[in-house]
C-alpha cells in the first residue's frame, strides 16, 4: 500500500510503500525518516521516532 506523507517545513510530499500504514514496522519508519531527513512522523494520528 502507499502512504503519503507531506514534509511538514519543507511542503515537500514523499511517497512510502509500506505494509500497513495503521501498524508501520520499524525497518519502514527508519527508511521514512531516513528519506525525508527527520527525526520522527505522524501516521494517521501515530507517532513515530526514529531510532
């Protein structure tokens, strides 16, 4: 499935595609975080830091 996710300074908009994005794995918020150079993301009203 694919999530979309918009950058929240840079207005910048990232396509993921992930499992599920209720339940993201650990693996794919580090390559979301990773990509889009943060430290953490709200999904679907879930944070997430990346470790």
């Amino acid at each position: 499935m694919t999530l979309t996710i918009q950058h929240q300074t840079e207005n910048t908009i990232h396509n993921f595609d992930v499992k599920d994005p209720d339940n993201l794995a650990s693996i794919e918020v580090w390559a979301i975080c990773t990509d889009m150079n943060v430290t953490a993301i709200l999904v679907n009203g879930k944070y997430y830091q990346c470790k």
